[in-house]
C-alpha cells in the first residue's frame, strides 16, 4: 500500500526559498528542479525506507529520520505509519543544527 507525503510548512518555506533563489541564478535550472522534485517526492509513496538513516542521527538512535539526495539537497523526512512526512530540505553540505521532534 503507498504511503502518503506531507510537505511539511517548514519544508514548503525551504523549496520556496531556492527556488526563488534558482530563478534569478537561472530560470532553465529553476525549471528543471520545480519538475523533479515533485518526481523525488513521488518515489516516496512506493519505497518510503529508500532513504539513508540521517548519519548526523545515528549516534543518538533516530532511526525513523531518513533523508533523500537531490542534486546538492538533502530532503528530510520521517515515516510516521502511512504517512512520509517531508521535514526539511536543506544544502547537502551544511550539517544539520537544529531540533527534532
């Protein structure tokens, strides 16, 4: 049975934000990200567990934290029973700081 994913506000305010950002840098990229992120979150519905475990969560033994890589994102999310829950989106290369639920 496919799961259902939830963009969380916070989430939603971090896609808005690059996207933003990619449109003044270039529209072509700006584009091709709006298309193909709706793509990533899609594959979620099916293979909700194909995300790593969050390496930043190990040590503290969060495992229902996983991430997906997209490009130089890092999108964050949690499986809470049916639903796939996107948390953050964040630069891959930033380590993540700040609280969990």
């Amino acid at each position: 049975m496919p799961h259902r994913v939830v963009v969380s506000p916070k989430a939603w305010e971090d896609l808005s934000a690059m996207l933003e950002y990619l449109q003044t840098q270039s529209p072509a990229a700006a584009s091709r990200f709006a298309r193909e992120i709706p793509v990533a979150l899609e594959r979620l519905e099916s293979f909700p567990e194909s995300g790593r475990i969050i390496p930043e969560f190990l040590d503290e033994g969060i495992r229902r934290w996983r991430e997906i890589l997209f490009e130089n994102l890092r999108i964050l999310y949690r499986i809470d029973g049916s639903e796939i829950v996107v948390v953050r989106v964040v630069d891959a290369r930033m380590l993540l700081n700040f609280q969990i639920d």
